[in-house]
C-alpha cells in the first residue's frame, strides 16, 4: 500500500424516524450525526458518530468547515496526534458542539486502523475481558403497579438490570398552581417527584425481591439539599445506582452525599472536560462513570477515562439513549468488552429503519449486548437509505423544562 492519506470528510445528518415519547413528554426525533472518513485506499473508509441532536447544524459546520481542512492529506493511522491537533486547534477547548465534531472524526479512524489490521476495534485496545456486555433497560408507568409490570417484562426478556422511573424525569404528579401569564414549557414539581420515588422503590422491592438489579435517573431535578435526601432515603431499597444526582455545576454536594449515605452513584452524562470528572474520580465520590462518549471527544478520550477511572475502583456505565446512533452505540460496546472495570451498559435499542440503515448493528440478547465481530467497528452505513430520512429542524420542546412558578431550570 502506498502512503495512505485522508481523501475527503464529510457529515452525513438523519433521522430515521421518531423514537418513543420524550422524557418531557413529546415526541423526540432522532437526529443522528455520521461522519465518514475516506482515505486514498479505494474502498477503505471509517464512520464515526458526532450525534448532538439538538445542535446537529452546529456539528455539522465544525466537521465540514474547519476539521475537513485540517485533516485532508495527513495519515489517518496517527489517531492520538490528530486528536491532539484537532483539540487545540481552535485555541480554546472543550465544549459539546466541537467534542462531537471530533469525535466522529476520532470513532471513524479507529474503525480506518480496525480494517487495516482486520481486527475488531476491541482488539485494539487489549482484546476481550468478557463475551458480551450486560445491559440496563429503561421501565416507566404511571403508577408503582405499571412501573413493576414494565420491570418484570424486561425481566422474563433475560434482562437483570432496570432503571425504573414513575411518569418519566421529574414525575407526573399534578402542578400546584402557578402564576398567571408563565410561559409554555414542560413542568414539573421537583417536591412531588422527590416524594414519589422512594415509595415507588418501596412497592418494587416489596413485589420484585432483591434479584432484579433497580436503577434511578435523578435527571438533576432537584435542588442540592433535596437530592441528598433522596439519596438518603433510596439506601434501604439497594439501588444499582443513583443516576445524574446532581448537575456539573454542583460537583461539591457529592462530598456530602458520601457523608450521608452509601447509596451508590453515577455521574458524567453531561461532561465535556476532565475538570469535570477528575474531582468526582480522585475523590473517589461516585462509583459508575457515564459519559457520553461523543461529548468527551470520541474513543481516544473515553478508553483513558475508563483506565483512570479503573484505578479509583469506578466502573463505566456509558450513555447509551436513543439519541446515539448504532455507530455510536457499537463503539460504547467495543470500550465495555476491553475494559476491565466495566459496570453496566445503558440500552435504548433500535428501531426497524435503524436496522436497515446501520448494517452489522450490535444484538441484545438475554440481557446482553453483542457486536458483529466484523473488523473496525464492525458497523456499515446506508447513506442512499439516510438521503430517505432528512433531520428536521425547528425548537426542540422537551429541554424547555420549568418549575411550576414558570422558572426555567436543567431538562
């Protein structure tokens, strides 16, 4: 093979059809971001996953306009210095719109070297530490029974671990009366949710006993001082884990979350700089890791995670929803089969036209994850069936969240 090189770079935007309602409550259209890189070897190209669903113009203009240029004609193997370069080359650094960009760019070299060497990418990074990842489904209801019915059918499916929420992030409990003239949005009462869960778990420990493993997704509704005592409260009922207690802007709480009780805790979905998850990892102060793989800045970031993080004791439990397209998806699986400290992996699951679109999807089955052991990523893209699917544009409804006074506050 003569001097491989990087050809062209593009972003590809789709939507292959709605998934199920919004946390807020809305339908939630899947807007997924695939950049593909080509390289001068007919044939030989990678795919990446950028999805920033609610800014994918944004992503799209970084990939296209300024990381295109930069990377056109340099070898695609040197994977850790065209990150580097690509992270400092807008000066400032760190932040969702420019991570994403990078790393559709980042996923789609190591699917590049992956077929170069015909190995899956897991291979890569040290091989397997297990056959297939465990994974954790998402059960909601409009009342404790619901929510149980829901966990026991994903139980009967095989699977062992469930997040359990009650009417979605923040609840369904009815509004207190609020002033008049506050704006549209989507509310909810932070004092009736916070209520709520604990009774929940109550009814499914009560009618599920201890073999299912039970999740929780906080989603950081709740002031500080109320989320401590959520945590509190939720001890005697052994959750897996507490899920994004608290919002990156109050990473000091969790000193006193660790003081109060051993409900474990994981974190991450929103970082995008390790000075956001060094403190929590150092400190010892969470015990599942969860970013979002694409907000960090594409695998080269997350399997260091994943290794520091191995040596505080902290598992990974990677963002996993259905705003994360296959690729994506499939790279959160090869980091979950190398890495050694692997907790749990998140699972939205696809739908029909996914399937067709992203030949080679990972399979769940019995509660377990499995890749296509294809080299690379293992994972294909049907751009002529993607063309078929445009993303719409417009303003998204379900991250207008409020307080019952109308105050707006995190999604």
């Amino acid at each position: 093979m003569a001097a491989l090189t990087i050809r062209a770079v593009r972003c590809i935007l789709t939507a292959p059809g709605p998934s199920k309602l919004s946390p807020g409550g809305g339908a939630l259209q899947r807007r997924l971001i695939v950049v593909k890189v080509e390289t001068s070897e007919p044939g030989l190209y990678g795919l990446g996953c950028a999805t920033f669903t609610q800014r994918h113009r944004a992503v799209q203009t970084v990939v296209e306009e300024y990381l295109a240029p930069l990377l056109i004609g340099r070898d695609p193997r040197q994977i850790e210095d065209l990150w580097q370069t690509l992270h400092v080359n807008a000066y400032w650094r760190h932040g969702p719109v420019v991570n994403n960009a990078m790393s559709g760019v980042d996923q789609a070299l190591w699917d590049i070297l992956g077929k170069l060497a015909g190995l899956p990418v897991y291979q890569l990074l040290g091989g397997q530490c297990r056959a297939g990842a465990a994974v954790y489904r998402h059960a909601d209801g409009r009342d404790p029974v619901e929510v149980e019915d829901n966990v026991r059918r994903f139980v009967e499916q095989g699977v062992r671990y469930v997040r359990a929420q009650m009417g979605g992030y923040g609840g369904r409990a009815a509004l207190p009366a609020g002033p008049q003239g506050k704006p549209a949005g989507h509310y909810y009462d932070p004092d009736a949710y916070a209520t709520s869960v604990p009774r929940l778990f109550a009814h499914l420990r009560d009618k599920l006993g201890d073999e299912v493993q039970l999740l929780h997704d906080v989603h950081e509704r709740l002031v500080p001082i109320t989320a401590v005592r959520l945590a509190k409260e939720l001890e005697p009922f052994r959750l897996f884990f507490l899920e994004d207690l608290l919002p990156p802007e109050q990473l000091e709480w969790f000193q006193m979350v660790r003081q109060q009780c051993s409900t474990p805790l994981a974190m991450g979905e929103l970082f995008v700089s390790p000075l956001e998850w060094r403190p929590l990892v150092s400190g010892r102060l969470i015990d599942f890791i969860r970013c979002h793989l694409s907000d960090l800045g594409g695998l080269t970031p997350a399997r260091k995670l994943a290794t520091v993080c191995e040596t505080f004791g902290i598992r990974t439990a990677w963002h996993g929803p259905g705003d994360v397209s296959p690729i994506g998806h499939a790279v959160n699986i090869h980091l979950d089969l190398a890495a050694p400290n692997f907790g749990v992996q998140e699972w939205a699951g696809f739908n029909e036209v996914e399937l067709e679109m992203f030949p080679g999807c990972p399979e769940l089955r019995d509660g377990y994850v499995y890749l296509s052991d294809r080299p690379g990523l293992g994972i294909d893209f049907n751009e002529e069936l993607a063309a078929r699917y445009p993303c719409p544009d417009g303003v998204l409804e379900w991250t207008q969240t409020r307080l019952p006074d109308g105050t707006a506050v995190a999604p």
